[in-house]
C-alpha cells in the first residue's frame, strides 16, 4: 500500500473520531466540561493509534516474495523456505488489541519457519504484548506496591487489561536479561582493572562509594533473604556545609537532614529508637569536637542521578562487580580521589579491598554510635544516664583522635556478670577492627564525609519502599529481578536499557 494512501486513512480515521467531540464542544458548549472532552480526546487517541498501528505493522504484506532463506541454525543453513500464506497476528498493545497479517515461509525438509515482518519488528515468537505495553507494565510494578496495583494502574492509564501474573513473569523475564547484561558489563569493566588510565585524561574530583544490606522477607518464613545494594556519587568540595536554619534558630546539617527523612520511614519500634538515640549522640559529640564542622568545605554529590547496583545473588562478587562497572564508567580510574563508606558489615571492607584497594576507608560515625549505645547500655544499664554520658565521652574522644585512650580505659574495666564482659569485648573486637577506618581529625580537615546516610536512605527508597513491608515476600529470582529493575529506575537507567534490550532482540532475530 503507498504511503500517501496510509497516511489519507489515518487522517481519515482521525477525522471520523474526533469529529462528534468537535461537533457537540462547537454546538452545544456548555453541556461538554473540560474533564470530558480530556477523557473523550483520550479514548480517540487510542482507537486511532490501535488503527494506525494495525496499517502500518502489516505494510510489508504486500511486499512478500516466493521464497526466504532459512535459519543458519538449522540443517546445513543453506535451505530456503517458501510462501504459505499471511496469517493474521493479534497484540496487546498500549492502544489496545491490534491484529494484522503478515507473510509466513515455512519447509518441512528441514523443519524450519520464518515470519519476516516479526523479526523486523522485534517480536520474538509467541510474545503476546507489545515492547511499548511489556514496558510500561513493568515500570509500574516496579514503581508500585505490587503486580496487582501495576495491573490496576495499566487500566486505568491506558485502559488495557493485563492480569498482574503476566506482569509478574515479565518482571522476571526482564530481570534475568538485566542479570546478563550487568554481568557482562562487569566482566568487561573487571578485565581492564589493571589497565592504565589513558594521559592527560582528566577524571572527577572524588567518587563517592557506599555498599549496604538490606533484608526481605522471603516465602519460605524463613531468615530472609539479604539484597545487597551499592551506591556511587560523583563528588566535588564544595563551600560550607550549613543548608538552612531551622523555626529556632539553629543550623540543621545535612547528616541531620538525610538522618531525619530516614527516620521518618520507620515505624514506631526499638529500630527508630536506636536511631534517633545515635543520631542524637552525634551531633552532641561533634559539637564538642568539631563546632565548625558545619562551615568547612564538604565533599558532596554533583551528579544530578546517583547511581544504583542491587542483587540477591550470594556473596559479594556479584555485587562487587557491578559496582566497579559503575565506578569505571563514572571515571574511576581517573579520579582524584575515592572515598568508601560503609558501617562495618566484614563483606563491605572485603569488596572495598578487592575491588578499589586505594580508596579511602571510613567507618560511619552513626553505627559506631550506635555500638558505643549499645555497650553503654549492657553494661550501666539501657535507661542509665550513666551509660548515655559514657557513650559520648567514647565517641568525643575517637573524633578527637584519642581512640588509643578509650581502648586502655575500656581494657582497665573489669566485670564478673558474663554479658558485661561480653559486650566489653565484642566493643574492643569492633574499635580494633575499625581503627584505620577512624581518622575522623583528618576526615573532617579535608571535608571527608563520615556518614553513610546516602546508602541508608538508599536501602529504604530503592529496596525497602517496593519489597519490604506487609504481605510482600520474595523468592531468590523474584527478589533478584525486582531489586536491579529497582536500582535502574532510581539511578536513572531504566530508558537507555530497554532501548538496548529491544536492539539486541532486534539484532538477534535477524542474526538468527
């Protein structure tokens, strides 16, 4: 069919929609409010895009020829196939349910099929539903709070019935192909560690990494399973580090800040609690060590996105990897500077060490808090103000750098109730085993972040926010794919993957 005679008929078919709006907003104006003529454009809309898309996806049907080579795959790969016929095909697309013919070739001597005008326009065999429609349902399970609210909200925007299962086997379809192709990033990014960065390349100022864990709950009843979560920020020293004053007054920092909107995700429980008392302890403590904290220059964010790797996979080469990909495509190898933050989980300082062995180590100030609370609580009492006034004292004297004079005092201490010596011991275990990663003095001097807040709040809106809370649990695939479907729609990345996802399917029809 020309083109011209395509484009008169959906010209056509758009006059023939919107001429009874168009007619009754012009006659009879007042009868017809804003809010309907929105939702009447808007089902033209569809209609006429489900018959434009109709057109045009069967263009090539007039265009058949006898025969078509065979698949390279099969036989001997030098076999052609033969015209059988146009066979109508039917797809859910997000204008509705379309159906179009397109040519069909098939041989039985070898048994080999071909359906053209499906491979140019990257459908693979069997697939039900559009590219366009596969996505939309899976950003909205992804941004959602379940399969079922996407499904609710995929009618209600586009008005297409989709039950939340296919949703769901899509989301784990899409995130195994995100799997493969983030393994394939990393195994690329691993294999020029230790190439030299090219000359005179300049690079960023400073990287900010940070890595965490976040568990959730799992259909077996079970522990859980553990998402690992890193993030990575391009960074620059930037002026002071006060943001706004508060109703009263004071200056709020920004470690407050990002501390309080943390907070305000979590439910009434022995988690807020301990959190709120850590981040009380810290701010008291560098307002004796460092009162001028606030008006230094700080080491902060300059990239607009942050960028996100998640998995469920065990261990931490998984995670590793994909967080040096993201480092080596940030400028990692360039960069003047990288800073490691984490909260002393023994596989965080593991990754850190192989996989960016010259960054920089530092332990966040809010967990060390938050085990000098927890020591001061065993041993004078949780309610003991005793234990409050010995917990600041610790931490005032470590971000003075007299990290050496708590040890001794804390070794001088004796106990004859078991949990006493207990927890005295697991403090010094953890001090000893962080003691490089505590040279708060010089952090706070160069403008060093010492919190790792940002990966915090990145365990609640990235991972926390869509798998955790009643009713959601999660299998090891499931938790897998929903967690880097996740990290790519919070870090930026959920476009330029389905547009590379599409090409590569595109490219292995035709390949095929």
């Amino acid at each position: 069919m020309p083109r011209t005679d395509v484009l008169g008929r959906i010209l056509a078919c758009a006059a023939q929609e919107l001429r009874p709006l168009v007619e009754k907003s012009q006659l009879a104006p007042e009868l017809v409010s804003l809010g309907e003529m929105e939702w009447s454009i808007l089902q033209a809309l569809w209609r006429i895009g489900a018959f434009a898309l109709e057109l045009l996806c069967g263009l090539s049907k007039g265009r058949r020829r006898k025969y078509v080579p065979g698949h390279k795959s099969v036989g001997e790969g030098r076999h052609r196939l033969s015209f059988k016929g146009t066979p109508k095909k039917t797809l859910l697309t997000i204008f509705g349910r379309i159906a179009f013919r397109r040519a069909y070739y098939h041989s039985a001597a070898p048994n080999d099929s071909r359906w053209p005008r499906d491979e140019q326009l990257g459908l693979v065999p069997g697939q039900i539903w559009s590219p366009g429609l596969s996505e939309r349902a899976d950003y909205l399970a992804t941004v959602t709070g379940s399969y079922q609210e996407a499904a609710k909200a995929l009618d209600k925007m586009f008005g297409v019935e989709v039950h939340y299962k296919q949703i769901q086997r899509d989301c784990l379809l899409v995130g195994a192909d995100a799997a493969t192709q983030q393994r394939e990033e990393a195994r690329a990014a691993l294999e020029t560690k230790e190439e030299e960065p090219p000359p005179e390349t300049e690079g960023p100022e400073c990287l900010l990494l940070s890595t965490d864990g976040v568990i959730v709950k799992d259909h077996d009843g079970g522990p859980g399973l553990e998402i690992k979560i890193g993030r990575l920020d391009r960074a620059c020293l930037r002026g002071s580090a006060r943001t706004k004053v508060s109703e009263s007054g004071l200056r709020q920092s920004p470690l407050a800040t990002e501390r309080t909107a943390e907070l305000a995700e979590l439910k009434e429980s022995r988690e807020q609690r301990e959190y709120q008392a850590a981040t009380g302890l810290v701010k008291e403590a560098l307002a004796q060590a460092a009162p001028d904290r606030y008006d230094r220059p700080v080491y902060r964010p300059s990239n607009p996105t942050s960028s996100y790797v998640a998995t469920s996979e065990k261990g931490t080469d998984a995670i590793g990897g994909l967080l040096w990909a993201a480092a080596v495509a940030a400028g990692v190898h360039t960069a003047s500077l990288v800073l490691f933050m984490a909260d002393g989980g023994k596989w965080c300082w593991n990754l850190c060490q192989t996989h960016f062995p010259s960054a920089r180590q530092i332990l966040d100030v809010f967990h060390l808090a938050k085990h000098l609370i927890e020591a001061g609580g065993v041993v004078w009492g949780e309610k003991s103000g005793r234990a409050r006034e010995w917990a600041l004292q610790g931490l005032v004297a470590i971000l003075d750098g007299r990290l050496d004079e708590v040890l001794d005092a804390m070794e001088a201490l004796t106990f004859t109730e078991s949990a006493k010596r207990e927890a005295r011991r697991k403090l010094l275990v953890y001090l000893r085993n962080n003691r490089k990663r505590m040279d708060y003095p010089q952090y706070l001097a160069a403008g060093y972040p010492i919190s790792s807040a940002m990966i915090e709040g990145a365990c609640g809106h990235v991972i926390g926010r869509r798998m955790k809370g009643s009713g959601r649990r999660w299998d090891q695939r499931g938790a897998d794919a929903m967690a880097r479907l996740r990290a790519m729609h919070c870090g930026g990345r959920w476009e330029g993957f389905f547009a590379e996802r599409q090409r590569r399917i595109r490219e292995s029809l035709r390949a095929a």
